[in-house]
C-alpha cells in the first residue's frame, strides 16, 4: 500500500521523522563502541532450528 492509496492511516498526515533520527543516533552510538568481546556460540544454521509463531516444526 502507497502512501495516497485509501486505507492508509497516514494519508494526509505529515511524518514525524523525529523516531528516525533518533534509531539512526542510536544506530551511530553502537558502531562507535566497536564489536562485543568473545565471540557468539551460536550459528545461522542453529536459528532455523528454533521455532517461531505460526511456524510448522520439522
């Protein structure tokens, strides 16, 4: 759905972009402080493995 589409709850309204300059702010942040120490204990493979809502386990 666009934005001048019917339905959509922001038609018409202005966006208030303050949010996203603040995640961005706080994205900023967190590249500044570099990477975590250690490393993960865990893998991309171990994610499929967990379940999430509406999904069918193997």
């Amino acid at each position: 759905m666009t934005l001048e589409k019917p339905g959509n709850t922001h038609q018409g309204e202005p966006w208030d972009t303050r949010a996203w300059v603040e995640e961005k702010r706080f994205i900023q942040i967190r590249i500044k402080q570099g990477p975590v120490e250690g490393k993960r204990t865990w893998g991309r493979e171990d994610l499929y493995d967990r379940g999430y809502p509406g999904k069918r386990c193997r």
